[in-house]
C-alpha cells in the first residue's frame, strides 16, 4: 500500500471512530465518561485535520469521508452501547482496531518525517484511548459515578 493510500485510510479510520464516539456518547449514562468520551473523540477529530493537512502538503487532496466499513463500525456500536459498560465494551473494540492500524502505519516508508511523526503522535493518542478505557472498564467505573442527569447530551 502507499504512504499515500496509508494516510487516507487512517483518515476515514478516524472518521469512523468520530461517528463510533457519537453513539457511544448518547448510550452514556455517566457525565465523567462521557467527557472523557468526547475528549476521546475531540482527538480523532484533530488526527484528520492533521492528516488531512499533512496530505495537502504532500499534493494530495485528502478523502474525509466515513466508508462503508465506517457505516458498519458506527451501526455496531450503536446496537452495541446500551448504557455506559456496552458503551465502553463497543469502543475497546474500535479502539483497539485503531491502535493496530496506527502501530502497522508507523512502518511507512518514503514519507517525510513530518509525516512520521504525526502517525507516531496519534499512535500514542490511540494508546492513551485504550488504555482509558481498559481501566474503566476493569474498574466497573460506571458503578463510582453518578449517572448523568436526564436530559443531559
């Protein structure tokens, strides 16, 4: 695959996980999660704006868009997230499918350093995500906090 082609799907991977946050965000019952979520999905969405950047200064017009694959990921997790433990469930599930993407794209080849190191800063954005995640989850945190208000986005 090209460097090229690499960046493009790591944008529509974001993407995806953009949509995949919002779903998890609505089934969230927990406002501590919930920020920590949007924080979470506040990332990917600089990871495309600095890839997309990134891309224009190699002299490629960058592709944002979700994909079919995106479709599917947003649907899962959807159907996925009923409450804060299914919401985290579904995104340690995109997560980790992020982070590995990412980890396989740090071996490009031909690409500016620049361009290595915005894979490598949002590689260890991924990383973070997960690991979040993986520790609420071990820690049932939703069963510490307080669920949101109703009415609460």
């Amino acid at each position: 695959m090209t460097p090229i082609r690499s960046l493009q799907d790591l944008i529509h991977l974001d993407m995806d996980a953009i949509k995949a946050y919002e779903q998890a965000i609505k089934a969230c019952e927990h406002e501590k999660v919930k920020t920590q979520l949007r924080s979470f999905q506040g990332d990917h969405q600089r990871h495309v704006q600095d890839l997309s950047e990134e891309l224009r200064k190699l002299g490629e017009q960058p592709d944002v868009r979700t994909d079919l694959k995106g479709f599917f990921i947003e649907a899962f997790t959807a159907v996925a997230s009923h409450g804060t433990k299914s919401a985290l469930m579904a995104m340690r599930g995109n997560e980790q499918l992020t982070t590995a993407r990412y980890k396989a794209a740090l071996d490009l080849q031909d690409v500016p350093d620049t361009t290595k190191g915005i894979v490598r800063k949002n590689y260890a954005d991924e990383q973070r995500h997960l690991e979040w995640i993986k520790m609420a989850l071990d820690q049932e945190i939703w069963k510490q906090e307080q669920p949101a208000q109703p009415g609460q986005p």
